[in-house]
C-alpha cells in the first residue's frame, strides 16, 4: 500500500504548525511532512507531535526559490507516496503604501503567496486520489482592495479564486477525483504575522483570533466539504456587508477609513 502523507508548508509558527499539530484529529496520514525556513523551529515541532503512528519529515525550503519544488517534486517521485492533504499556508504581507514597500518585498510576496502555492498544487495533485483535501490560506483581505495591503490583498484574492476555480473544475469539469478545495480566509490571527507585515503595528491584539480555532473550522469545513472557510462572526459580517454593498460604497469606506 502507498505511504500516505499531508503537505504542510509554513509550518514553523502560527498557522502552519497548528495545522500540523491538529491534522491527525481529522485526517490520519502516515508522515506530515513540514516545510520552513526556520529548520531548529521544525525539528522542536517534529519532536513535540512525531508519533509511533505518524512520522515526521521536515523540509527547510524556501518557497521563494523556484528549486525548492524540484526537491519536493523529486522526493515525492522517489517513492510511491500518495498526497492525502496538501495545506498551502506559507505566506507573507507588508503592510505599507506601494511606494514605501521595496520591489523585492512585493515580488516576494507574490513569488510565496502565489507562485508557491500554484506550484505545489501542480506538483501534488497527480499524487493525489479520492478523497483527498487541499487547503490553500488566503485571507480575509482577498474581499477587498485594500489600500496599505494591495500586493498583500490582490495575492489573497488570487489564491481565493484559484482555489475555487480549481474546487469547481474538479466538481464540474469531468474529473474522477474527488478532491475537497478549501480557501481559507481568515481575519487577524495571533501570529508571528504582523511582527513581519508592519513596521508600526507590530502587537497582537487580544482581540485577534486564536490560530488553533482558525485551524480547527477550517478541518471542519474541509471535511464538510465546504469551499471557503471564515472563522468568527465579525469577519463573516463583514464577509456579507462588503458582498453586498456597491464598490463606489466600498471605494468611499476605504479612502475614509484610510486618510492620513
Ligand atoms: N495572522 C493573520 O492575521 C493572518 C490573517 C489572514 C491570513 N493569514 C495567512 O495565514 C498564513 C499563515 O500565516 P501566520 O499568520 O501563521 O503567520 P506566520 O506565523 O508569520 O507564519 C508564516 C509561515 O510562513 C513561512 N514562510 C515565510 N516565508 C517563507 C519562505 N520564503 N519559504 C518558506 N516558508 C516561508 C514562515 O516560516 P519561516 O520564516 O521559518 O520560513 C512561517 O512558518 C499566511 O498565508 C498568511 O497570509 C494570516
């Protein structure tokens, strides 16, 4: 029988290692392998949650590193491994005006939140069979274009729409596969985020979302079946108010809320 394994990428804080310390109550695989940068905050990971049951194996990659996939590609085609789940959650934002952000800032942003993840959805799904899951992480900024956090937002709202497209060619497009796509779209979360997105909003509120609840609705709504996932009820109000209401609306909100 094939090694079954989950994918996690950004898996050395917030997010990522709570999705790789949760996924065994939902999901069961053989080996979680993790994916970094940091290697000593993935090997503390590996020895707080390897189990008899499931194995480690950590991968300190950059993912803003087109040969990161070349090494992912070929250890997945060394062996007959079988893709059970794939979470892309890497990310990264700058929270400043375009001028004031540097170029390799808004190209890294991209290269992580986009080419990454397009990347290693393309190099997962052929390793793939039913059921099998993908998480991709946007984010709640994906619904709007928010001045401040535009490469952040419009890269969020690439990964929304790719990750739709991608669940309905799947449902809809004549494929076999039975793949579960979800896009998750969190508000502000408790993480390392925002000590790197800002230069002057550095601190975590205590308002902020709890990173193992984000996680643990958006296993359920994987598992439901669902294609967007949004913890809370204030973001999903504001999910629902910023559907609704007319851009030139939203437009006049952002340059409000927005002035200097
Ligand atoms: N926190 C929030 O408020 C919030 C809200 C909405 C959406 N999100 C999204 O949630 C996801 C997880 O973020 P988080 O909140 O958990 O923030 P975080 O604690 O800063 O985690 C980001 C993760 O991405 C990894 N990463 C960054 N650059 C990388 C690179 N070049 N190559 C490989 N890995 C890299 C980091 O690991 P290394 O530094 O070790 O590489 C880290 O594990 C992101 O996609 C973010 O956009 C966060």
């Amino acid at each position: 029988m094939k090694k079954q394994i989950a994918i996690i990428t950004g898996a050395s804080s917030g997010l990522g290692s709570d999705y790789a310390r949760e996924l065994n109550h939902y999901i069961e695989v053989d080996e979680i392998w993790i994916i970094a940068r940091r290697e000593d905050l993935l090997l503390k990971l590996k020895s707080e949650i390897e189990s008899q049951k499931c194995k480690i194996k950590i991968l300190p990659l950059n993912l803003t590193d087109r040969t990161s996939f070349t090494v992912i590609k070929d250890l997945l085609d060394a062996q007959d491994f079988e893709v059970k789940i794939l979470i892309n959650n890497a990310g990264l934002g700058k929270f400043a005006n375009i001028e004031e952000i540097s170029l390799l800032d808004h190209q890294q942003m991209i290269d992580l939140n986009i080419t990454a993840l397009v990347s290693l959805t393309k190099i997962c799904l052929p390793k793939m069979s039913a059921p099998g899951y993908i998480i991709q992480v946007s984010s709640i900024a994906s619904l709007i274009p928010f001045p401040r956090f535009a490469t952040y937002s419009a890269t969020k709202t690439f990964v929304k729409y790719w990750s739709q497209a991608l669940a309905n060619e799947i449902k809809f497009g004549g494929s076999n596969k039975q793949i579960s796509v979800l896009a998750v779209c969190p508000g502000p979360v408790a993480t390392e985020f925002f000590e790197i997105a800002s230069t002057y909003q550095k601190r975590v509120h205590k308002n902020f979302a709890s990173p193992k609840d984000v996680v643990r609705k958006s296993y359920d709504d994987l598992l439901k079946n669902k294609n967007i996932s949004i913890y809370g009820l204030p973001m999903n109000l504001f999910a629902i108010i910023y559907k609704w209401l007319p851009s030139a609306m939203i437009n006049w909100i952002l340059r409000l809320t927005n002035r200097t």
